[in-house]
C-alpha cells in the first residue's frame, strides 16, 4: 500500500526522537536511584541532563511534523504517526515532572523501601525501553513489532504487582509513618508507575498500527 523508501530524512529524525526518549528514560532511572541513595550532586545533574533531553525531543519531534506535512510524506500515515509521537513525547514529559517532583516535594523514603522502589523503576523503565524498539521496528521491521508490544504488556503487569505490593506494605507494615507520609509514599510510587502505564498506551497505539499496515 505504501512505502517508506522515500522518508529517509523523517525516519533518521524519528529515530533522533527515539534517542533522546531512551536516554531521558535512563536518565530518570538513574536519578531515582541517585535520589534514594542521597547522592544529592548527581541527583540535580539527572536533573538538568533530563530537562535537556526533554526539550531536544521537542525540538526534533517539531522538526518530524514539519518534514511530513511540508514534503506531504507518508499521507496515510501521518496521523497515526504523529499520534505515536505524542505519546512517546508524554513519556519522556513524564519522566522529567516525575524526577522534578522528588526535588520539588523531597518525599522522606523508609531506607527499607528503596530496594523495592528501585526494583519498581527498573520494571517501569524496562516497558518503556521495549516500546521504543517497537516503535523503530514499524519503520524498519515491521514483523519484530509484536514481540516488543509483548514485552511491554509483560512489564506494565509486573509493574501493577509491584506497586500494589509496595503500597499494601506502606498501609498495612510500616505503622511508625504518619497518615500523610504514607500518602506522600503511595504518591511517588504512582509517579514511577505511570511511565509503564504510558508505554502501554503506546503500544495500544502500535498494535493498531501495525494492523493496518499489514491490510
């Protein structure tokens, strides 16, 4: 039905877009660590490194809308495709508010939790770093898009198990915290489950593309 031969330039750009996502993601993973570990100065490096990549994303995925409409690529497409950028774009927004919030709020955080939200961060990123391969793959190699759409689902379940767990520990173990610390605790531990969340909704949108593509 169609080809992408001759998107080179647009598909160069969406894998620059991609870059900055995975690095923004690694970035807040870094940091999150960082944050509980108490390594302050490299915790406001995460910080700026991540606001940074943020707003080259931007930069670029402006730069993608432009390329598609001002040389009419891909027309069939380009809706869904710059439907996929946007919520790629909300996780790496998701990551630089999230990461600002632990220094805008400072949540104390149990020296006994940290292992268990580190574990909870590395699942989340994880469903991220599997959508963004799948997302390469629409442009690239489309029959590998189902096998990174799979891993995503798998990540985003083992995040919803961990959180849950997390938080039944914080209400119903940890009684020295007052009401509002472990409000501020379960607080947190959305944040970080919402980057899996988003990248489920990305491959929503990736899966549904990928059928259409094959029609």
């Amino acid at each position: 039905m169609f080809s992408f031969k001759h998107a080179n330039k647009s598909i160069k750009q969406i894998d620059q877009f991609l870059d900055k996502v995975d690095e923004g993601n690694l970035i807040f993973k870094e940091g999150v660590r960082n944050y509980l570990s108490g390594n302050h100065e490299s915790f406001q490096d995460n910080l700026k490194t991540i606001s940074n990549l943020e707003n080259e994303a931007d930069i670029i995925r402006k730069k993608i809308e432009n390329t598609l409409y001002t040389q009419s690529l891909m027309p069939q497409l380009r809706g869904d495709i710059m439907r996929l950028l946007e919520e790629l774009d909300t996780i790496i927004d998701l990551a630089k508010h999230n990461l600002f919030q632990f220094d805008v709020e400072v949540p104390f955080i149990p020296a006994e939790l940290n292992q268990d939200l580190i574990k909870l961060t590395d699942l989340s990123i994880s469903a991220v770093e599997s959508v963004i391969p799948a997302a390469r793959s629409y442009f690239r190699d489309p029959d590998s898009i189902k096998e990174n759409l799979h891993r995503v689902y798998l990540y985003e379940k083992e995040v919803d198990k961990m959180a849950d767990s997390i938080k039944r520990r914080v209400f119903h173990d940890m009684q020295g915290l007052k009401l509002s610390e472990k409000f501020h605790l379960r607080y947190f531990t959305l944040h970080i489950e919402s980057l899996s969340d988003e990248a489920q909704r990305a491959a929503d949108l990736l899966n549904i593309m990928a059928i259409k593509r094959s029609l």
